[in-house]
C-alpha cells in the first residue's frame, strides 16, 4: 500500500493506473476506522482494480462547540487495517494541502433544501462542508465508482443529487451499515462511550425497529409515531434530536401513499451524537437485522 500526503503524487499514480486501462474505486474516510469501513473497502476490492481510501478531518463539516480538536485520530493504526485489506492508496492530506487558502474557502457546494433538513436543522453548517469535501475528494481522486455507508443517509442522498446536479462522471454505491451483535450502528463516535453508554446506545436501532413494525402494521399516525419514538429514547437517557419517518428516495416527509419508507434519528448520549436510520417497504417485513441482545458484546 502506497501513503500519500499530496494531491499531485496521488494524480500521478492515478493517471498510470488509468492509462493502463484500470478501474478505481474511492472510499473517502474521516479516520479511526472500524469494520463499517472496511466493509466500504471490501466492497470496493470486489469491483475495482484499485482502491483509494482517503483520511481527512474535514474543518469544514464541524461546527462551533463540536468535536473537530477532538475526534479520535488512528493515522498509524488506520494504516495497518487498511493494509491488512487490500487497499491500494492510503491518501491522508493536511488542511492545508486541502484548503491552501484557509478554512475560510471561497467555493462552498450547498443543496439548500436537503442539507437543512434532519441533522441539518441542529447543524446548519454541516451538510455544506461534506458537499464541499466530496467533490474536492472526487475532482482530485477522479474515481470510477465512490463507496459510502447507508448509515449516513442523508449524506449518500446529498452526494447523489450533487453528483448528478453536477455531472460529475463517477458511480455512487451505497453499503448496508454494519452493526455490532446488539444492533447498534458501528461509528468512530462509539469510541466516546462506555460499556454501559454502549447497551444503552443500541436501543436507538431498537426504536427504530418498533416504528418500523408499527408502520408495517398499518399505522399511518406519522406525527404520534414520532413524537412516542423520541419520548421513548428520552426515557432511555438519550437527547433527541429528531425522529423522522420519511420517504425513501427524497427524504421529504412520508406521505400516506408511500410504499418505500426510511425512518432516520439522531441523539445524544451524554454528549456523544448517535445517528441511524432503517430503509424498508410497507410490503416487505424488515428483516435486515439481528436480533436485538442487550447482553451482546459490542464491538
């Protein structure tokens, strides 16, 4: 595995392997890996020929009073896994080699009504800053299909409509959020809790389940469904943050004739922001999960 700090080194490896006819697939990472992103890589070993993941605190995407100086940094443990699963590139550049002129960026990607829905109505900034990245990350990793977890829905929902907005040639594929043996959502942001924040961390995923069963059931009470989910988690020790039943593909609000649902939630744990998300039909039990264990070990 080649590591690389610099855009024009990365360009340069890039264009041989595209010249010699090969595929190159991307995972764009934040850092302190766990096997939800391996998964990504994975995924990406199965199609490509070369697999890029990238490694970079993006300033851009945190807000004041949130956890840019200290979300957890791995580089050299990042390093080893990634090596260990057949990544070909490992580009992790500094904020300056990102942003030469400052955080102070003049160019901001934006999708105005999206990105201040959800999480973007307590992070107003957020959803820019990932937009702004991606299509840096995209423009200098030029790849052929880009690899994105669903357990940021709203951000794989953003990427593709600026994609396509944009018309930037690149395949996005989205992969099934892996989960910990209790249900709960694998994230860098785990790391902040402890082992009993983590059993109380995985009822998110089973809230989320209980709506869904409801919804499946014929209950189209959208407004009590979510008022009760946040009520629950609240009763659970969570802050919630919202609690949204949704369409599948625009992530607008559900309407009474929607068949494909998405249910998305964000909350904190003494602190720490939880997000998930389940992506199911009305016809269709929901099945793509394992039983909810409160006494599982947790990754």
């Amino acid at each position: 595995m080649q590591a690389l700090n610099l855009t024009d080194d990365l360009r340069s490896r890039l264009n041989k392997a595209r010249a010699g006819g090969l595929k190159i697939g991307f995972v764009p990472t934040m850092g302190n890996l766990h096997d939800g992103h391996i998964s990504l890589v994975e995924a990406a070993r199965k199609e490509c020929d070369v697999v890029v993941v990238s490694i970079f605190v993006n300033p851009l995407q945190f807000g004041i009073n949130e956890d840019l100086d200290t979300y957890p940094r791995t580089l050299e443990d990042d390093k080893a896994l990634l090596a260990s699963h057949g990544c070909d590139i490992l580009f992790s550049p500094s904020v300056r080699e990102m942003y030469p002129d400052g955080k102070g960026i003049a160019t901001i990607v934006d999708m105005p009504e999206l990105s201040q829905l959800h999480c973007g109505i307590s992070r107003p900034q957020f959803f820019k800053g990932v937009a702004t990245v991606i299509v840096k990350l995209l423009c200098m990793v030029q790849p052929d299909i880009a690899y994105f977890g669903e357990k940021d829905r709203q951000q794989l929902t953003i990427v593709r409509q600026v994609i396509n907005d944009l018309s930037i040639p690149v395949r996005i594929t989205g992969v099934a959020t892996k989960r910990a043996a209790s249900g709960l959502a694998l994230s860098s942001r785990n790391n902040y809790l402890s082992e009993e924040e983590l059993q109380i961390a995985a009822s998110l995923y089973q809230v989320l389940l209980d709506v869904c069963r409801q919804l499946q059931s014929g209950s189209q009470d959208y407004l009590r469904l979510e008022s009760e989910a946040s009520q629950k988690l609240a009763t659970l020790g969570f802050v919630p943050d919202y609690f949204h039943i949704c369409q599948q593909q625009s992530l607008l609000p559900v309407q009474p004739d929607d068949q494909n649902i998405t249910i998305l939630a964000a909350a904190n744990l003494n602190g720490t922001r939880l997000i998930d998300n389940i992506a199911f039909d009305l016809c269709d039990l929901y099945s793509d999960f394992q039983p909810f264990n409160q006494q599982a070990d947790l990754v």
